[in-house]
C-alpha cells in the first residue's frame, strides 16, 4: 500500500465537472440504477453520455458501447452498475482509459458483512490508487452537481445553489434536493458516498471548507472509520461554515441498519454529539429537520438578532397550538404592553381577536390586517421576527376566496414587505400542507410566491420553531466564541 | 341563582338531536360564520332549517324571518352570530319560542378581559336556566353530530363514528374531523364549547361515558374551571373508554393565548399532567399528534401486545432514520438471529439489502417481497407488528410505475393482509406525504385503499412511533390496573 499513498491523488474538483460520463452495465430495465442515470444526463442536457453494455445497441437513443474501451473520445467519469465480482476487472480498463473518477452503484461489498467481500474491496483501491483516479463508494448513488449537469436523478433542480450535502445514504442524497426544492434550496455539490472506500467524509469537508461555490453544509454520515481525522475536519470547517449534521444510528436499531447499509461502526452517540456542539455543528435528528434549518441559513441573513417572536395568524386553538410550540422549543413570545395592544386593537377587528402575543383577528388573510399587525409589532424591541401561520385545509374553499390567487397574495406579500423593510425585522411562514387536491393547488401556488419573494416557508409550527431554535443557538455560540458568525 | 339550580336541565342526548335549526344573525356574506353553518347544514341535508334577520327575504335560497318568534314550526336548537349586546333580548325569544338549546358563536364575553361583558355573560346564565335551555359556548362553534346531520361545517365527515370529541377551540373542532377524515377516523359527537359558560368539559366528559355510540373520547382543554370536578369526571371516563387530551396553554405564551381565547386559567403544567397520568388519561402535544393516537387506538383492535416492531421499507438511509425514530419513542425493533436472516436473503433479492430489522431491499414494492418478508418476520414471537414505510416523492415517476395503480397496489394490500391473518400481527403504515400534485394524486389513491383495508396509517415515522407508544403505554397502565384496556 505505501505505492498508494505516494500517488498524487486527482483532486475533487475535477470529479465535480467531467466533460464526459459512461455508465457501465446499463440496462433495458427502468426499474435499473443505471438507466435512471442515462435518463437523468439526457433530461439535464449533459453533453457526452456513454452507455456501456455488450447486451445493447442502443439504450434510451444513446448508442452502448460493448466496453469501456470502445468508447472512442476521453471518459472522465464512469458510473458502474455491474455485479461485484467484476468490478477488478473494469477497473483495469478505467485505468487503461485515463478516467478520473469511478462511482460504484454496485453493493455487496464490506457492508455484506462477508470477509471475501470486504478483501475485494480493498483491492478495488489499490487498482484505483495504482490507475491513478479516485472512487466514489462503493454502494452510493455518486454525485449530483447543477453547474456540470451531472446529475443521478431527474427530480433535482439544475439551477446551481449555495448548499454543499454530503449523504452517506443515496436515498437520503437524491431525496433532501427534491424535498427541499420548493422551499427554495439549491445545491453547489451533493455527493453519496456510501461505503467510503475513497472519498470520505472527511476528504469532502475538507473540500467543502474552501469551495468558494458552498456557502453552507449539510452532512448525513452514519458512521466514520477515523474519528480523530472527521473531527479535525469537522472543526475546521464548522469554523469557517455554518454545517447542519445528521447523524444516522443513533438508537440500537439504528445503528444496526447503519452497519448493514454502509459497513458503518457508529460510535457512542453521547460522545458524537459532545464533540459536535464542541465544534459547533448544527445537529438534526431527521430530514424535515435538516431541510428546516437550511431554509433557516439560507434564507434568514443574517438570523435574528435574538428569540423574541410576534406570533400573527387565524384561529384561537391554532394560536395556543403555536404560542405552546414555540416556547417549547425556547423562543420567545414576548408580551405586548398596553399601548401596542391599544394600537393592535384600533387597527385590527376586535370580537374574537387575541392581541397579546399570539395575535389571531378574524381577517388576517386580509393583507392591510396583515400589514397593520407586523408594522406595529415589528416595532417592539423584545421582538425579533415575524410568524405568519396559516392552514390550507378548509380556507380558500368557502367564503374566503383563494389565498393563492394573485387577488389575495400578491398584496399580502407586498404587505410582509413593507413590514419588514420599515421594521427590520424578518418575517417567517408556518404554511401548513394540505392533505387533498384542491388545497394542494392553493398550497403550492402560494409557497412559490412566497418562496420567490425571498421568505423562508416552513411547514409546521413545531418545524419552524425547532430549526429557528437551534440555528439561534448555532449563532449565539459563534457570537460566544468571540466571531460574528460565519 | 338557588331557583335557577333547582331547574331540571335539559339532557345533552335531547341537545344533539334537534329536529330544527334557527340561525339567528345569518348575514350575506360568504365570510360569516352564520352562512356557513346554514350552507353546511343544506350540504348535509338537515331537515330544517331557519335563517333569522330582518333585512333578508331569502338566504342561500331559503326563507329568511324577521325574528326567531316568527318562524312557524317548533325550534329545537338556535345558533347565534349577534352582536354580544343583543345576547340577553335573544335569549327572552328563546325562552318563548321553547327551546332546547342555543349556541353563540359571538365572542366579546368574559374572554375580552371586560368585567361589563363578563356580567353579561353570567345574566346570560340565568336567562338560560329560567328559559329551561342550554347554552353551548358563548365563542365556539358549537356542534357536530354526524347522526343528526347537524354540523357546522361543511368539510367534515358526515358518516357517523365512535369517536367523541370536545374542543374549547372551534378552530381544532372542526380541523380534527376535516384533517382526519381521509384517516379514516370518524365522529359520534363533535362539540366545541368555548368559555363553557354552561355546557363545560367535565358535563360532556360524563355525557361521553354512557354514551353507547362513543368507544374513544378525545379533549381539546385551555383550562378548567372545577378542577376537582373535572378531575372526577376524567377519572370516571378514562376508567371505562381511552381518552386523549390535549392541553393548550402549557406555555407562558400558550397560557396568554388561552386567556384571551376563552377566558381560561390555566393551572400548572406539572399538576394537570400528573394528575392525567394518574387516572390514565392519554396526553398529546398538538392536533397531529392526536390524530395519530386517535388512529391507532381506532384500527388496532386490539392494541399489539408489545413493543415489538419489524421495520420494512425501501432505501438504506430511510431505513436508518426509521429505526432510530422507533427506538427514540421507545419502541424496539428486535434483532433477528441467523435464521429468520438466512430465510430472508431466501426470499429477498440481496444486493444492497439490509436483513437485520429494519429490513431494506431494493424490491419492496413488489407485493411478493412483502409477502415473503411479512410472513417471516411476523413470526419472530419478539416482532408484535409489522411496519412498512414509503415515501410518495420521486416514486411511481421513473420506472417503478405507479404504487396507486390497481396492479401494484391491489396485490401489496392482499399480501399484507394475509401475512396479518397468517401471523396474527397487525400491519401499519408510514406513508409520507409528497408536496407536489402528481404525488398527491399517488398519495390520496394509496392511503385511500390501505384505509378502506383496515389499515392504521401515519404520515411520519415519528407519528407512528409516538403514538404508538403512547398507546401502548395506555395498554400497559390499564394492565398494571388489573383491567384489560377499556
């Protein structure tokens, strides 16, 4: 192995933008990885897509290759699909063809739990090291990077963003872009990595740390093989980054699933999350979670300057509902004194209203209700933010007309607006999603709007305060540490 | 008030059987409470139906009369949208037109923090027992019983059910039912009581005990005015039939809200909670949350006899975040030893499959799979139920063709059934919800048949686990009681 480590290793920079991609072992099968990919390239428009399979002539338009060599230009990137047992085999003909990167969908490696298996991957990274080009997995959906149109899945946004995500779990790498799509997040770089025979989490955050392209990172890591060395990397960027963390296998099941996922010995859970909140990593317990708090980061700058929140919206069970979710999670709701209640009560409709923070009056989906609340609550100093929270079950179908239509929410939007510039202070959507149809219509027309519009949706109450809570504390220890945060 | 106390009061069972309906202070527009409970009693058919104000001839194609005492007929139950100050004329009306019951959805009483409007409230009172009729709030909106197709909205369900529910918020009293519904929960009778002025919590919570048609009581509670009484009745209800209840106002600011919402102290958190586990009550954080409850103690019949769970589904990550978030609420997923594993690999395609429990292979929304994997592991005798999870996001767009289509889905739901009456292990589902129309349409398709099986179906992995344990810790308690679960 020391042959190995002297090898200069191709740096991820250039894996992130190959001119050229084959994909090896693709087959006639929609339900197949391969072909996802193929179709995905075609759907993103990436220029050189080389299907490799001796079985085919064509595959989805694109004429297949019998092998790799036979490709006749250069390949930069090759993503295999074939069974384990010939993977030594291609990866004498990756080096033979000059590639850099090599992602292996394939499973059945170390995280068999079978020694033959995890001897064979060994020898994959000798051949890699030896080949001069670099793995990614084995057993990982591979990369998704917007600006080079590589891309593993068709359901991602190709618009280039600010967010770098490094997923030990393909699934979870193929669903946080499409999930968090319409709340507005975009990626730099998102990368599976699976069992991490090469490319590490480590390797990433380290990259990630000085990618001038990823302002924020997110981590789904299961388990790591060298805790010493993730936890230098993990230190230096979370001093330069904001980082959201998901550690998966955290619970005795969890963990076992890890180890049979991705061959991850997960360490003690109590020690983990020490160590983070040392660093000051953000960390989540699941993937609405992380979505949450990114929306957070990527949308409220800077955070709010402390936890007080004027909490606006319909409903008197509601409010409760939201004023007991927020301080639970540790905000704030301050209480509004005699004269903000005054003036809250000569502008808004008095019968049934509650003015002291949960504010609820019959119309607030009336934008000048809206307006006339947030200018005079934004005004209170305890008062940091904003929440506005709305259901999209029954309104829009009786009497109150649709809130999505342009009628109702442009002028609410423009409202908020206005509130937040003369006030300074953010405003927050709680948009609860709809169940049926027809509220999905009116759901969706108006989370684009207000999406468009710059401001962070979330999609419970529990999951706004929740993500608010921990990005405050993430910046409150930055401020503490003696930095503004990064 | 001694003479008014001696008054024999009319039953509930008489108040949520009216033949007719007067809605007094109906008005036109679409945004009034008043026509929406007159256009939702039209929707479910109601029998008869008065609108009242003089400045209309005809509301929403009915005849509209100038006072209550015009209106030919007999009037069993009466629902008022008048200003406050009008309360006490009415209710003379009332009193000479023979009615049983009457219900303002008017605020502005004791909740507006005004001592002049709180007398009011308590001449209201009187009135009421003089008149011999009962009075359902001031500030709610009243009631729902499905039966009778007296409802107050128009979105809810109206086959009737066994599940009772009382609500201070009519906000929650006509969510719990509408947001429930494609759940497959259904109600026996829905009130919602407001300030409680004279129908309260603790009288329907003992209406609930005898009431033959109601098998689960749900309680959405700000605050008591008796607490011992409304102790007593709790422990009275929670020894013969579940109860699940959820306590607004638990904050500071949940506790402001409440005040100003229906007037209510709340009393101390720790207290009230004690004082729920001690008589068994089943308590819950939000409406989401007792839907969940309300879910399983509805289709698990009975409760599983354990902790025990096997965790099937798609996607190695998901698989661990589904493991961790199942034994985060205390469920257990039991390992499997080496022969349950060794019939799994069997039976299941290997590759990149994960047979420890939870269970992840790359085929499982083939009922076939299902099938082999639910039988096997449902009779493990540490495995109580058998969980299958599944996201509606990128599925059924690529390749794996619909879920909801007929051919998929017919054959998962026979195969789940017989592994159930194989095993004798209930199956329930984690469904996530998708936020995009075609989605949606897979989602509704889906649910909707799992539903009409039989099956318990939640929207989270986090849902399910919760409430489960809650349930079973219920199950348990009334063990250690020496009673079987009610």
């Amino acid at each position: 192995m020391s042959a190995c480590q002297t090898t200069k290793r191709v740096p991820l920079d250039e894996i992130f933008s190959p001119r050229s991609v084959a994909v090896v072992g693709v087959s006639a099968s929609k339900l197949a990885f391969a072909e996802l990919v193929v179709h995905s390239l075609k759907v993103a428009k990436f220029p050189a897509i080389y299907p490799v399979n001796p079985k085919y002539q064509e595959v989805l338009g694109l004429r297949c290759y019998p092998s790799l060599l036979d490709i006749p230009g250069p390949v930069d990137h090759v993503v295999v699909n074939i069974p384990a047992e010939s993977a030594l085999a291609l990866l004498d003909e990756c080096a033979a063809k000059g590639v850099k990167s090599v992602h292996f969908f394939t499973a059945g490696f170390g995280e068999s739990g079978d020694a033959e298996r995890a001897r064979l991957e060994k020898q994959m990274l000798v051949k890699a090291r030896e080949g001069g080009f670099r793995i990614i997995g084995p057993n990982c959906v591979g990369l998704f990077v917007p600006k080079s149109r590589l891309v593993n899945h068709y359901d991602v946004p190709l618009e280039p963003g600010s967010i770098g995500f490094i997923s030990q779990s393909g699934g979870h790498a193929q669903n946080l872009p499409s999930y968090s799509r319409a709340r507005g997040l975009r990626f730099s770089k998102v990368v599976s990595y699976g069992n991490a025979l090469d490319v590490d989490e480590s390797e990433l955050l380290d990259y990630f740390r000085d990618d001038p392209e990823t302002e924020i990172v997110a981590a789904y890591i299961e388990g790591v093989k060298d805790g010493p060395r993730f936890l230098g990397a993990l230190g230096r960027i979370a001093a330069r980054k904001p980082v959201v963390l998901y550690k998966g296998g955290k619970t005795e099941a969890g963990r076992r699933a890890a180890h049979g996922h991705t061959a991850s010995l997960t360490t003690s859970v109590a020690i983990f999350e020490a160590l983070c909140r040392q660093v000051n990593a953000i960390q989540v317990d699941d993937l609405e979670e992380m979505i949450d708090v990114l929306v957070a980061l990527r949308f409220l700058r800077p955070l709010p300057a402390g936890p007080g929140v004027a909490l606006i919206g319909a409903g008197g069970g509601p409010s409760v509902l939201a004023g007991d979710g927020m301080e639970r999670e540790g905000l704030r709701l301050p209480p509004l004194d005699a004269v903000v209640q005054a003036e809250l009560k000569q502008n808004l409709p008095v019968a049934g209203g509650i003015f002291i923070n949960p504010i609820d009056t019959t119309n607030m989906t009336d934008a000048s209700a809206i307006s006339a609340a947030m200018h005079i609550l934004g005004r209170v100093p305890e008062i940091h933010m904003l929440v506005y929270h709305l259901g999209f079950h029954p309104i829009g179908s009786w009497g109150m007309g649709r809130f999505s239509a342009k009628s109702f929410l442009d002028p609410a939007i423009r409202a908020m607006k206005g509130a937040a510039e003369a006030t300074g202070k953010q405003v927050l959507l709680a948009l609860r999603p709809p169940e049926d149809l027809e509220g999905m219509k009116e759901f969706l027309a108006a989370q684009e709007a207000f999406v468009e519009a710059g401001f962070p949706v979330f999609h419970s109450m529990r999951g706004l305060a929740r993500s608010l809570s921990r990005a405050l504390g993430w910046s409150r220890r930055c401020a503490l540490r003696g930095s503004a945060a990064p």
